[in-house]
C-alpha cells in the first residue's frame, strides 16, 4: 500500500458520494479497519461507528484507470448492518503491485444500464 493508492482511494469516493457531501466527509475521515487485497482488486472495509447514516446504499458508477492502462471499477456498500466497503474489481488483469499513477472516472450510462469509459 503506497501514498498514491490512498490518495487514489479518497478521490474515489469524492466521486461516488458527490452527490452526499455530509457522508463524503464522514467516510474520507472514517479509520479503516482492514485492506484485502485479493490479487484482482481489494476490499476496504471502514470503522462502522465513524460513518452515521441510515439509507442502504450500493453505488458503482465510479472507474479508473491504474498505470495507464489498467481498467478498474469501484463499488461502495453501505448497508445496515455490515462494514461500510469499497470494492476495486478488475476486468481481467491481476491488480498491479505499485500503483504508479490513476485516473478517477465516472461511467457514461446508456440507455438499458449499459455504462462505458467516457472518451477523452
């Protein structure tokens, strides 16, 4: 875990709770509790007493690009009664080891849920 994936981890969810500054603030400040790193993305997992809300929520409308290359997608849990979450997935390569440099998107929707990376 370097600097760079912290960083990478906060514009995240700036991004995903753009629309909820209150719980924005709250989760950027919230400890973490654990990091899992599964070889294909990582979980992390927030400190549930430091994130007061009550609406169950999964958003996934959030995506970079890691090393210039690298395509990942980002999903954030909040349910009730479970840890607070952010899931990094990939779309078939292995999670890099460093994290050298990241582009924080957010997904163009289509129409029927279809989402893609928006073009520069």
């Amino acid at each position: 875990m370097n600097i760079i994936h912290e960083q990478m981890e906060k514009e995240v969810i700036t991004l995903i709770f753009r629309e909820y500054p209150d719980l924005r603030d709250q989760i950027n400040k919230a400890r973490i509790t654990k990091r899992e790193f599964t070889g294909v993305g990582f979980f992390t997992d927030y400190h549930k007493d430091d994130i007061l809300w009550e609406e169950e929520m999964i958003i996934s409308d959030v995506g970079a690009i890691l090393n210039n290359s690298i395509e990942v997608g980002f999903v954030f849990f909040l349910r009730k009664e479970e840890v607070p979450t952010l899931e990094c997935y990939m779309y078939g390569d292995p999670l890099p080891d460093q994290i050298e440099s990241y582009e924080v998107f957010m997904y163009e929707k289509f129409a029927g849920d279809v989402y893609k990376v928006p073009k520069k």
